[in-house]
C-alpha cells in the first residue's frame, strides 16, 4: 500500500501525516520547519487508540434511574452502554429541555474550559457556546488557568488595552536581539513550552530566535527552581530561588534601586501613581496597610526568604540599571497563591528601572511561557465562527467550578464584587479536560457528583469522559476540514480531511445541528448552512475585512487549491506600552489614574488582606499545603513539587502516544528529584514512589536528576487520572490529586496548580495497574468499523 502525506495542524505544530489506508501511520515535520517539536510523534497511536469514543454511550445508572444527583460519577467501575445516534440525541435534547424549563438556562455550565484541537470552525468551545446561546444560553467561565490572575489584575494596572497589549502583542524575539542588552526571566524561558500556541505555529522559531538574540549579545538570566529550563545554547546565568518566593526577590531589586539612588525617580513621577507608597514600605517606613514601621524588603531579607544571597542580588539590581533590560514573569509564577504579587512587583521593577516602553526593555510575560509570544507580528483578524450572544449574564471565574457545583448560592470575592454561585443542573464539557486541569481532583470528582446529568463531547475517554452521563464521539482534526493559524503565524493554513472519522464518531457542527432540530432551533444554530459551507463563508468574510484595509487574499478556492497563504496586514509594536511612553497625556492608559498604577486606590478600596493596594509579601507561604508557621505540615510534607507542562505531550492530550509514552517511568508519570532528596526519601531511579500531597496521593516513576535544587521535585501536568487503585487516590500520576483547590486571591481567584507541598516515599509490593488506557466496562474494546446513517 502506498503512503500519502496530508498537511495538518495542532496546538503543538503544523506538519504532516503519514497515511496508509484510511489509517495514520507516521508523521514528518513541514520541510520549512528547522527546529519541530517531537510531540508530533504523539499523533499516530492517538488517533486509532482503544479509548477512542466510538459510538455515543450513556453511563448505565443514569439510564437506570434517570437525571439526579449522583456520587458515584467518575467510579472507574461504573458501566457504560452504547446507544445508536438517534437514541442519543433523544435523550440529551430532552434533559436539555427539561433544565432549561425546570431551571432556566443559568442551570446549564457551558463555560468548557479547554483547549481542544487546532481549527477555526471546528473550534470545540465555540461551537457549543453557539449551540448553547441557540438554545437560550448558559452559565458562561471567565479567564484561563494560563493566566487568570493576570488576566483580572493588569486592566487595574495598565488599563485593559494595555493588558491585552501585554498578553497579545509583546515585541518580536527579533526585536529583543536588536534592543535589550539585558533579559531578566523569572520562570525560565522552557524550550518545549514555546512549541505550544493555539492554532499552532507553522514553523517553530522560538529556539532559533532564542539563539540569534543571544548570539547578538543579549544575556539571559533565569530565576528559576530548576537549571534545564532555559535552552542550553543560551548561556545563561541560573539564579535559584525557592519556588513561591520571587515577590521577595523582586522587591529587594527595588530596596536596591532606592537605596542606591538607582530608581528612576523621572520615570515613576510622570508615568506612574503610588511609587511613594511602594518606595516608603520596600525601605521599612511603611508596613502593606501603609501603617508607620515594616520590615526592610533588602537583600538579606530576600535571602533569608528565597536562598539567593544578597550579594547576588545586588549585582543583579546593578547590572539591570545599568542596561537596557527586559523584566518576564512567566506565567507559571501567577499560578500560584498570591500570584498577582509577582507580576506586579516585576512591572514596579520594570518601572523602577526607568524602561517600560523603551524598545527591548520594561516589562513582559509571557516569553517562554508560549510560541506565539514573541513569536512574530500580530494579525488584525482571523477567521472565526460566530458564537452569537449569550442571553445569560451569569459566570464563574474558570477555576472555581469544584466550589460553584458544591456550593450554589454560596458568595465569594472576585475582583471587587461579592457574587454567588448559580444552581448548576447539567454540566456540558466539549474540547476540555477539567479531570487533567483542575486543582483536587478528588473534590472535583464529589463538585460532579452534584449535577442532575453532565454531558461531555470527546475524542477519547478521558477522566472527564468518564465523569459522564452522556458522551458524545466527537471526531478529531484529522477526520474533518478545517484551517488553522496561531496569533503571530505568518500563514493561514488549509487542514483538509486526512482519514476518515473514527467508528461513528460525527463532526460535532451536526450533532448540535440535530440536537437544535430536536429543539426546534435548527435554522438558528445552522443559518441554512453545512459546516463547509461555514469554513468557506469564514474565509470568505476575514478576506472582506482585509480587503477594507486593502489588504489582499486569494478568494477560498484559490486558498483551498494552495494549501496555505501569507497572512497579511500584521501589526508589531517596537515596545509595550511604547506609545503610552512617547506621550502620556495624549495617550493616558485607561487607569483611574492614566498612568501605571503601582498603588491602585481601586485594589486597595477592595480591602483583600491577600491582595493589598501595592505588590507586597504576603506572609503565608505561596506554595499550598501548609500555612504560615504550620511547622507540622511543613515536617509532614517536607518537599515542594512543581507541576508544570509537560514537555513531551500537550497537556492531557495523546497521552497514549509514542513520545508521551516513552517518557513514562515503569508505566507512571516521571517525578523528578535530586540525589540528596531520592536518597532521603528511600527511592532510587526507576522506582515507584508514592507522592502525598494535601488533597490525596499518586505513585510517579522517579528520575533522579541534578537539575534540581535539593526540596524541589517535578511532576509535569497531563497523565491521565487513574482513580482505580485503591490505596492511592491516582495510579498513573496526575499531580492535580496533590494540588490545593484554592484561588491565587480574592481578586483574581486563579489556578494555584503550579505549586504544592509533598512528600515522597517508597511503594512497598505490587503497585496498581494502570486502567486509564482501557476505554471503560460495557464499551467495547475493538473500534467500530461499520457507518451508519447520521440518525440511523
Ligand atoms: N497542577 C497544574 N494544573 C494545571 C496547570 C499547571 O500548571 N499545574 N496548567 C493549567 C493550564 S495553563 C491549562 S491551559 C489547563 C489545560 O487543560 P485542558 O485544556 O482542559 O487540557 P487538554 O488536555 O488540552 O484538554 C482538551 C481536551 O479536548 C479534547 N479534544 C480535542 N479535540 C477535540 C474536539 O474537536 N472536540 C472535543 N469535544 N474534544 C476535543 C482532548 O481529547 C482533551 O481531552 O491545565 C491547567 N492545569
Ligand atoms: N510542551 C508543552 N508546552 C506547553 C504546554 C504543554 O502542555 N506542553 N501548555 C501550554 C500552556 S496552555 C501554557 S498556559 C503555558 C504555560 O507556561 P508556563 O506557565 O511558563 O509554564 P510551566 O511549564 O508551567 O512553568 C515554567 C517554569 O516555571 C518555573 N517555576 C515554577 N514555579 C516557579 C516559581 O515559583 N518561581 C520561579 N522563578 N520559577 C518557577 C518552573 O521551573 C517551570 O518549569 O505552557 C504552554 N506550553
Ligand atoms: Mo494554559
């Protein structure tokens, strides 16, 4: 049989695969790409994998005994049976009618969360929140895991076009090896991080543009717990902090600005409020209420706080002065308790030093942490599908969905506002993982077990599958037509069907279609058209959009016939906030003030004790699982674990895969640990341990590494939940059963999942077999071959 090449595209990259028979066989890099990322190689045995969702199924007790409450939701012995299409859609229409008439449409949870795959109409998300504002609306999610403190805090600080300047608009890598002399990043800059950016990048340039900027004589600087997390060729200098204690380091960077007349007294008087306030408590004259007396924020305070000597400190603080010098905060600092601090004592920094809108200096966040960051030039538009609106004005910041499900009507803070939570009914995911994403998954798994019915959309039988009633076979990118392009890529690209769907999974545009029919909304969700017919008129009006700034693209015949075009009209700023710079009183931020806001009157009406007026320390540890002078869990849990991304998957996805797969250690997820603590803690490379953490436990493969700095150990993100052993709440080594499910602050309430207190110690005997890559009981093994009629 001969092999065909097909182009596609995913978070982790553009390329092609390899076909064979209606089956995907291998995958090759585009030719163009110089440095491609190997999660590619994840592709193959994903797509044909056992625990792809074949046919619809419902969960057997659901079927039984009809929508309610249920606590054994997620049991990995609970049975599932699989229905024919029609059937399905009956079922799930009619529950959706009965919520929304019983309970009005605010009892349906369609925020989703979740990246899904690459493609601009098959976009998971948007299809059902156009589905669901079809049918009335839905309890909606607001920000990300990514950044959500970010996200709520910087509108405060810069003004919210400068916020989305700062996550969507950051200068060129090509730009810092022109400008900055001087790269300070707490948080690394991860290599295999850049290979991620939505949509995908068309080649990977983050490594070779890491490369030529240094090449160019910037030099790099990374605050980090780990020494591999900046690419070697960098040459970079390793500055180890303690995970959770940068806000320290920050603020003694700016004691030393002060204290050495280095600050940029010009700069904070006409560009900035509150540089009174922040000077008066990082010297000790003023405490974080502004009450008289404090503690001196100098260098050997920091030191005592985050393990880097003084000294090292004040050379920093120095060498930053003197240069023109770039301040990134990666995103993982802000997921994290108290993670609005970091960031926001790194603008006051940045700030400090006299160089925000300068080209190549001031502040960012991001670099390192995605592709698209840094990645290249911005486009003024992509196509997309319309959502429509959203009648239901009620939502949820993202990370609190275990609190909303176990506690409707109970109030919270966020962002200034006291809210409650909505009485959620039915729970909709499609294109997320909240098993993979979420914080305690023992305690998501009871939030699931509130709901009258939960439905999920997959490709595979995840956890969150697996937490259903009713599962949905969704097809993959591959199986369907599409186009892709990230922010910052250079082409739009066509992804034409490379096999065909999987068993009877259906493109999910026609299960909404059906569904809407069932509801008697069918023209409205549709408009009258196929899901091609939507791929063509998306095109179709981005090029219209173009051509009103005389901007010119081939029409979508053209488009389809080449495979790919150039994008044009893209924007890139030489600098953040450079025009804010070059005329302030023109071009005020749109702050109370118009300026940066290094004390935020607003914040600081909030009265939040863990989230005050100026970036301060706060003195309850930012790592979760013990709290300020709990010596006990602090003896109990001696070890912090970072659980960051994976570097050889995307999150949860493809986890089957080849690449991911290679990289397990005795079939669990790698943990990571320095000689001196494996030997502490009774375990040698290769061995099962077992992690216990504040919220349940999980075995992980142990790698003993000197990478890390002794107290630190890593377990990345994305091995699947395997709740099926039954003296550990994961068998496979999710490290979100560890996790704290608690909220960065009152303002932000975002993720925490980065951080964690542990300990690790041996598994003594047989550890339990991991199950998750079975699809569940009652669904059978081999795929289904036969098609059958869409509602057949
Ligand atoms: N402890 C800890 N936890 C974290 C983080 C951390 O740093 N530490 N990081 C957080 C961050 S930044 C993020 S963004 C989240 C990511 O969390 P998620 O985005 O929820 O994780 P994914 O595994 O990408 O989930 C996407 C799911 O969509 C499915 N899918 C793919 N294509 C389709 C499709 O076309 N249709 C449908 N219906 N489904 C599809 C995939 O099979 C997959 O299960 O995790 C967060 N969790
Ligand atoms: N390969 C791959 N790449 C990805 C993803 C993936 O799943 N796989 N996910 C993507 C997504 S959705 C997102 S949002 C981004 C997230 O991007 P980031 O948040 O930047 O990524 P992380 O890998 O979670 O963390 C980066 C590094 O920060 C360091 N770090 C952790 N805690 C601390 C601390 O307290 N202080 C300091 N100084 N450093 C600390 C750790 O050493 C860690 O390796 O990554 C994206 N890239
Ligand atoms: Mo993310």
């Amino acid at each position: 049989m001969s092999a065909t090449f097909h182009p596609t595209s995913t978070h982790w990259g553009a390329f092609q695969v390899e076909v064979e028979g209606d089956r995907v066989v291998g995958v090759r890099p585009n030719p163009e790409d110089t440095a491609p990322s190997p999660v590619m190689a994840n592709t193959p045995a994903a797509q044909h994998h056992r625990t792809r969702v074949a046919r619809p199924a419902v969960r057997r007790r659901w079927l039984e005994h009809g929508p309610g409450p249920d606590p054994r939701r997620g049991d990995p012995d609970d049975v599932y049976v699989e229905v024919e299409w029609s059937t399905a859609l009956d079922l799930l229409a009619a529950e959706l009618d009965r919520v929304r008439t019983s309970h009005g449409n605010e009892a349906i949870y369609g925020g989703s969360y979740g990246w899904g795959s690459a493609g601009r109409i098959h976009h998971a998300q948007s299809q059902l929140h156009r589905f669901l504002n079809s049918i009335g609306g839905y309890t909606r999610s607001r920000t990300t895991y990514s950044h959500g403190a970010l996200e709520v805090l910087f509108p405060r600080l810069i003004g919210t076009r400068g916020a989305n300047h700062l996550l969507h608009r950051a200068p060129s890598w090509e730009r810092i090896g022109e400008h900055t002399e001087l790269l300070v990043s707490f948080g690394g800059l991860r290599l295999s991080n850049t290979w991620i950016a939505s949509g995908g990048r068309a080649v990977q340039t983050a490594g070779p543009a890491m490369r030529a900027a240094a090449e160019a004589g910037v030099e790099f600087v990374s605050v980090s717990p780990l020494s591999d997390d900046t690419p070697e060729d960098l040459k970079c200098s390793w500055i180890r902090t303690r995970p959770g204690t940068d806000t320290a380091v920050l603020l003694a960077l700016i004691h030393v600005l002060f204290d050495e007349g280095l600050a940029d007294i010009g700069f904070l008087d006409r560009y900035t409020v509150g540089a009174d306030r922040l000077r008066a408590y990082v010297m000790g004259e003023r405490d974080e209420r502004g009450a008289p007396g404090g503690v001196e924020r100098s260098p050997e305070w920091a030191e005592s706080v985050s393990g880097v000597p003084a000294a090292e400190l004040r050379s920093l603080a120095r060498r930053m002065a003197e240069r023109r010098t770039l301040v990134n905060v990666g995103w993982s600092l802000q997921r994290a308790r108290y993670g609005e601090q970091p960031l926001w004592a790194g603008l006051a920094l940045a700030c400090c030093l006299g160089q925000v809108g300068l080209p190549g200096g001031g502040f960012a966040s991001g670099y390192g942490s995605m592709g698209n960051y840094g990645g290249g030039a911005t486009p003024v538009g992509l196509p997309r599908m319309p959502q429509g609106d959203n009648p239901v004005d009620s939502f949820i910041p993202v990370a609190k969905i275990s609190d909303m499900l176990l506690g409707p009507g109970l109030s919270y803070d966020y962002d200034g506002e006291r809210r409650r939570f909505p009485d959620i009914r039915l729970v909709y995911w499609a294109g997320g993982n909240p098993f993979h994403h979420h914080q305690d998954l023992a305690r998501l798994t009871r939030a699931f077990g509130r709901p009258e019915t939960v439905v999920v959309h997959e490709t595979h039988w995840t956890a969150t599958a697996r937490h259903a009633d009713i599962v949905i076979p969704a097809t993959t990118a591959l199986e369907r037509d599409d186009m892709a392009a990230s922010q910052g890529d250079l082409t739009l690209r066509a992804m034409p069907r490379a096999v065909s769907p999987h068993g009877r999974a259906r493109d999910e545009y026609d299960t909404y279609a059906d569904l809407a029919e069932r509801l008697g909304v069918r023209g409205r969700f549709t408009e009258g058209r196929t899901s091609g017919e939507w791929l063509r008129l998306a095109y179709e009006r981005w090029r219209s959009m173009l051509a009103r700034r005389d901007l010119h693209v081939p029409d979508f015949d053209g488009f389809w016939a080449r495979g790919r075009i150039e994008i044009p009209g893209r924007v890139e700023d030489e600098a953040l906030l450079g025009d804010f710079r070059a005329d302030p009183e023109g071009r005020p931020l749109r702050t109370p003030s118009g300026r940066i806001e290094l004390y935020s009157e607003t914040i600081a009406s909030f009265g939040y004790e863990d989230c005050p007026g100026h970036p301060v320390w706060l003195p309850g540890p930012a790592v979760t699982g013990h709290d300020e002078g709990d010596e006990a869990a602090a003896e109990e849990l001696p070890l912090v674990l970072i659980a960051n991304q994976p570097k050889e998957r995307f999150h949860g996805q493809q986890d089957m895969g080849a690449h991911s797969v290679a990289h397990k250690v005795a079939g669990r997820a790698p943990l990571r640990m320095c000689p001196e603590d494996a030997e502490e803690a009774g375990v040698s490379d290769g061995d099962v341990a077992r992690v216990c953490g504040p919220s349940g436990s999980c075995l992980a493969g142990v790698v003993v590494d000197d990478a890390l700095r002794p107290g630190i150990v890593q377990l990345s993100t994305g091995s699947w939940y395997d709740p099926s052993g039954t003296d550990v709440t994961c068998a496979h080594g999710n490290p979100n059963v560890l996790t704290v499910d608690e909220g960065t602050s009152s303002l932000g309430q975002g993720c925490t999942g980065q951080l964690v207190r542990v300990r690790v110690e041996p598994y003594e005997g047989t550890p339990p077999e991991v199950r998750v890559f079975r699809p569940p009981l009652g669904i059978a093994e081999a795929p289904a071959p036969e098609r059958e009629g869409l509602n057949g």
